[in-house]
C-alpha cells in the first residue's frame, strides 16, 4: 500500500509538522490541503506514467526525509561552495531550500527588476501570488509538483519590467549543506519578463557530498512579446542529492528562450521543461549535456509545445554515461492545430563509456498543422575507434584522447553561451568531470 | 632504422603480409608500390599499431626497439608518424588545441620540456608559413568540413610540426589533383634530411616524379617481390603491375 512507503509517511508527516508561510490564507490553505489530498490519491508517478518511463523511484519511496532543515537560515560554509561566477554579480541564494538574504546581492540590479523570495512574498503581499498558487489540480499534475503545491516553503519571485534590460547576468544559487537529517525542500518560483524586456539568468546547484536532500523545484516562467531569457543551468548538486525539477516556460509572440544546460552532479536528477510556444514566431533553443559517474542517473525531459504561427524550436543535446550509470532523455514535439509554419527540430546523442551503462533516448513529433517542418534525431553509440586510434597515432596517450574526445561530444551543450567567462567555467567545470572517465 | 623481418599479419583472421622484409636507413626515401590487395595499407597500419592488426610471425625493430610491442602513442613518441589515407575528422576539437596535445604528449614521454601556449604558438605559426597553410586552419576543427586534399595537406602539416624521424606516408596521393599532389609533394620534400627516413606508399607512379625515392619496392600477395631505384617506377608504369609478376622467381609466388 502506497500510504506505507517511508516517503509518503515522511511527506504527510511534514504537511502536520510545518507551519508555511503564508498558512492562515484561506484560499492558500485550502489549495495545500487539496494537493496534499490529490499526492495521497496519485502517489509518486510510476514507470506507467509516460514521462517517467525510464525513471523509478522504487529506491526513493523507501526514503523518509525530514520535514525541513531548521537551522537552513544560520548554516554556515555556504559562501565557500559558491560557484566562481557567483561570486561576482546579483545572486539569490537559496541554502537548503531557503532564501539566504545574507549570502545573495541583489542591490546593483537595474531599474524595473524586482527579486523577493517566495517566503517573503507570502508575508507581505501574497494576494498577488495568488494567480499561480491557487490552482486546481489538473492531469498534467503529478506527485511531485502536488507536493510542491502543498509544501513549498520558499522560492524565487522574478519580475522584470517591460523594456528593462539586465545587461549582467542574475545567478540563482541553489546550495546543499549537511543537515541532522535529509531534508525536503519544496520550492515554487516564477519569472516573468514583461514586453521587450531582455534577463540572463544563470542557475546554479553545488552541494556538499553527503547530504542526501531531495530538492523539488516548481516553476513559472512567462516570457511577454519580444523579450527575451537567457537561461544557463550549471548543475552540480552533491552526489548524494536528488533533484527534480518542472519548469513550464510560456512565450508570446516574438518571444525567446535560449537554454544551456549542464548537468553534472547528484544521485538522482531530473529536469521536466515543457516549453509552450504560445506566440507567433517565439522561440525556443536549448542545447544541453549530460555527464554522468557512478550510479548516477538523470532524466531529461524536454517537451515542447507549437501553438503559435512560424513558431521555431531547436534542441540538441548530448548524453555521456559511464560506469552504471542511467541517463533518459525525451524530447517530443507537439505542434498544435493552428500553429502553421511552425519549424521544430530535437536531435540527441549519447555516448556510452561502459558495458554497464544506459542511455534512454525517444524523440517524439506528434503534429496537427499545416506546411509544418519538424526533424528529430537520437543515437546511442560509444567512442570511434578510428578517431581514437588517429589521437594515439599522433602521440596522444589513450586515456587523454578519450577525455579529448568526450569533452568535443559534450562542447556542442556550451556553443553560444556567454558572456565568455562563464562559458570558460562550464568547460573548466566540464575537463574536471572527466578524468574520471573510466578506460 | 627500421628493420622489418619475415612480417606475418592478418587482419579479421585473413593473412595479409605473408613474410614481408626491409630494411630502412637514416635519410633514405623508400617507396613501397604494388597493385590494389597487396597488403601496401597493411603495412603502415601495421607499423603504425592500428588496434585489430595481428601480427603472426616476423619482427620490426625501430632504432633496434621492438615496435611491435610499442602502443600507438608510444611509437609515436618514438618518432613515427604515419600520414593517413583516410584522416578522420573530429568535430569539436581544434587544430591548435589537438597539435598541442599530440606535440607536448610526445615531448612529455621523451622526457623532454613540454611547451607553454606561448611558446606553442610560436612554433606552429612558423610551421603554418612554412608550409604554407593558411592560419584559419589553426581555429578550425581537425579535418571538419576538409576537402580530400585539405586533409592531405594536412597531414603533411602535422607532419612537419611532430618531426618525426620516420614518416609513413600511406597513399598521401589518392584522390589528389596534380596541384594538390605538387603541394604536398613540396611539403614533404622540404622535411627530407639525413636524419628522417620517409616510407612512401603508393598505388601510382606519379607521385614519385616529385618526391624522387632512393629505393621502389614492389609488395605483392604481402612480400616484396622486386627491389630497385627510381627507375623501378617507371618501368612499371610502362608495363604494369602484371610485368612484375610475369618477372618474378617461381620460387618466390609458390
């Protein structure tokens, strides 16, 4: 019976035990309580469920996780694991789940950008929030993002005025730090650019090794007419950390999105974007890699919905695993009725580095529109034996012409990303990855 | 330099080189010709330590090292170089960034100083005049989007910037318009001296007008059937592959 498993216990527990911010609104009471109701009906998403095929939480389920880390607002050794390109410039940081105004720099940020934590949100002004936390559970909801609407704690809140420009990028820091127990942080945020306005963000997740938190990730973000977000993601959680975040992404008309994504780090990670391109001509490019050691798994879920006129989307990602490593990664294309002209394409490869590693790549095109062009790719292989064998010829010792070869499969994730220093980051970060690759 | 005795090798269980022998000195231009099948390729995948080559018999010593139990890079290091027929491209990885890693890996296994960017820089840059390459192909990817002379010209450019004592150069002129192949034989001329040996194997004779050997060797069903000077060439570009075999002692086919 679900209502045994150790994670679920843990999470109805936590509901009792934890007075959230914002708790005594009626309507914000009364939508946690339906969600928590809902995760008791649904559960934790099974392999039955579609998007999470490849992924099991057998292993998760027989988890309990403490309701919150209570001393998260004075832990101390946060400041050392900030990433060097958070060290400079605006940054939120969030330590175990909630917002560190001591750690973050968010007062050189230019006119018409307003940043507050969800937690101080919902202390002084939760009625304009009430649009995106007074929701009725839908079939697109599923355990973790029920949860997320019955627990979150804590979150960003990101507006950025119509016009504005925010020339320097806005790092978002999420940091994991041992606690007394492994903890759950549910966290919801929302970014929305107004019209013609133009933000970079970069998002960030460093960890200490061993501290096992699940960290549960909800997010809005709405891009207006003609704006553009610039989104990096630079993850590196600790490797003992699960991760698992949904972002649903909305773009009006001739509004962009480009997303770089680097996933390195935690135990069990997994990113759901479901993309909806709701304007005429908006667009969507993501590129993204994955590296994974050990026992790792990750699960890339990139769904994108056409439902605007000459709508553009184009993915591509790579896949490294080694070891026993699991890597998933879906890419589907849906292009709505209406959306006539839409051109969208996923491509996705992967590189095995052992016998006993997985990599699950399925693209999907499901289309019902009109002079419609749409392309996908995936592959699953190992390392060229001919290219390796002309690296050797050349003097170049095997193990390194693997690294140089599995670096250059990776490299396409970090094309057109800037500015320059933190694309030099992410390949520093990247050749640090792999001297762990195995011979 | 080189010693081959008696090479046995087979590639996918099937005998190839079938008791192949040579001898290569110091300075000396050898070219190694014969008809398609012969076991030409073989020969410099062989030296070269391509992984699914066997070797079944014979010896190859190299400045009286066993090569044969040498890994790729180390024979690398040991200076041989080997011009592909087929380079291959490499996505992702950059010229400057792929020369550098291939020269310092080299040095550092020779115990020898590995070089800084600077310096690095400084070195291939003469090298790219030398030649006469033009600099973009340092920024470029290794051979991405090459023509089939580009590639071959490159190698040639590798070649120079390794200096390598003996250089295996494997058909360099398949697929070459004369220009191309004047190119790349003025490339190769320029690196011979008395310390490098160079082993040119090739299908044509053409090649051979522009970079004049020392000794044409004819390899047949995986031996050397027939030895001689430039003149060798010639001959068989008058009368064929099948004159050498019509030549040849009986006790050497049987």
């Amino acid at each position: 019976m679900t209502a045994a498993l150790p994670f679920v216990q843990s999470m109805h527990a936590a509901a009792l035990q934890r007075r959230l911010p914002g708790s005594g609104l009626a309507w914000l009471d009364a939508a946690r309580t339906d969600a928590l109701q809902a995760f008791a009906d649904r559960g934790l998403p099974d392999q039955r469920n579609e998007l999470w095929k490849y992924t099991s939480l057998r292993a998760l389920a027989q988890r309990a996780f403490a309701a919150n880390d209570a001393a998260a607002a004075s832990r101390a050794g946060a400041a050392a694991l900030l990433p060097v390109p958070a060290r400079q410039g605006s940054r939120a940081v969030f330590v175990n789940g909630a917002f560190r105004a001591d750690l973050s720099s968010l007062d050189a940020l230019p006119e018409g950008v307003a940043v507050q934590s969800l937690a101080a949100a919902l202390r002084d002004a939760p009625e304009p929030l009430r649009f995106l936390l007074d929701k009725r559970v839908d079939d697109d909801d599923d355990g973790f993002t029920l949860l997320n609407r019955a627990l979150a704690a804590d979150g960003l809140i990101l507006k950025v005025a119509a016009g504005a420009e925010v020339g320097e990028p806005l790092h978002i820091v999420h940091v994991g730090l041992a606690a007394e127990a492994a903890a759950a942080f549910h966290l919801r945020s929302l970014v929305e650019l107004g019209k013609g306005a133009r933000l970079r963000i970069v998002e960030h997740h460093v960890g200490e090794p061993q501290t096992g938190h699940l960290t549960n990730i909800v997010r809005d973000i709405g891009v207006h007419a003609n704006a553009h977000l610039d989104w990096t993601v630079v993850q590196q959680a600790g490797a003992d950390a699960t991760l698992l975040r949904r972002s649903k992404v909305r773009l009006h008309d001739d509004a962009a999105l480009d997303l770089h994504a680097l996933e390195l780090g935690g135990k069990l990670v997994r990113h759901e974007i479901r993309a909806e391109l709701a304007g005429a001509r908006s667009r969507f490019n993501s590129r993204g890699a994955f590296v994974l050691h050990g026992r790792q798994h990750a699960d890339m879920e990139v769904l994108v919905a056409h439902r605007g006129r000459d709508s553009f989307s184009n993915a591509v990602w790579r896949g490294v695993a080694d070891n026993r490593a699991r890597g998933v990664v879906h890419g589907r294309i849906l292009v709505q009725p209406g959306a006539d002209g839409a051109d969208g394409s996923f491509y996705n490869k992967n590189l095995l580095l052992s016998p006993d590693a997985e990599i699950d790549t399925r693209p999907a095109l499901e289309i019902y529109a009109d002079e419609v062009k749409a392309n996908h790719g995936a592959t699953v292989g190992q390392l060229d034996e001919k290219v390796l064998f002309y690296l050797r010829s050349r003097g170049i010792p095997l193990e390194t012409a693997r690294r140089i070869l599995v670096r250059a499969f990776c490299s396409v994730a970090l094309d057109g990303m800037d500015p320059a220093p933190l694309r030099e980051h992410c390949e520093a970060l990247l050749a640090e990855q792999l001297p762990e690759v195995s011979a | 330099m080189l010693t081959i005795h008696n090479l046995h090798a087979r590639i996918a269980g099937k005998e190839i080189l079938k008791g192949l022998s040579l001898e290569v000195k110091p300075g000396e231009v050898h070219a190694i010709m014969g008809p398609n099948g012969a076991g030409k390729s073989t020969l410099g995948n062989v030296l070269a330590g391509r992984p699914g080559y066997e070797v079944t018999q014979g010896s190859v010593l190299f400045d009286g090292k066993n090569l044969l139990e040498l890994e790729p890079e180390a024979r690398a290091a040991a200076g041989l170089f080997l011009a592909f027929q087929y380079p291959v491209e490499i996505p992702g990885v950059n010229n400057t960034y792929f020369l550098r890693a291939a020269l310092n890996a080299q040095r550092k296994a020779r115990g020898e100083q590995e070089l800084d960017s600077m310096q690095f820089l400084k070195l291939v840059r003469e090298k790219v005049k030398e030649m006469g390459m033009t600099p973009e192909l340092l920024n470029r990817a290794v051979n991405e989007g090459f023509s089939g002379g580009e590639k071959k010209r490159n190698e040639v450019f590798q070649m120079a910037l390794l200096e390598p004592r003996l250089a295996v150069l494997d058909e360099t002129d398949s697929g070459l318009d004369i220009d191309a192949l004047k190119r790349v034989a003025a490339g190769v001329n320029s690196l011979r001296s008395p310390q490098r040996a160079f082993l040119v194997i090739t299908h044509y004779q053409r090649l051979l007008d522009y970079i004049v050997p020392d000794f044409v060797h004819v390899l047949a069903d995986g031996r050397i059937v027939e030895s001689g000077d430039a003149q060798l060439a010639r001959e068989l570009e008058a009368h064929g592959y099948a004159w050498v075999r019509e030549r040849t002692p009986v006790e050497a086919s049987a």
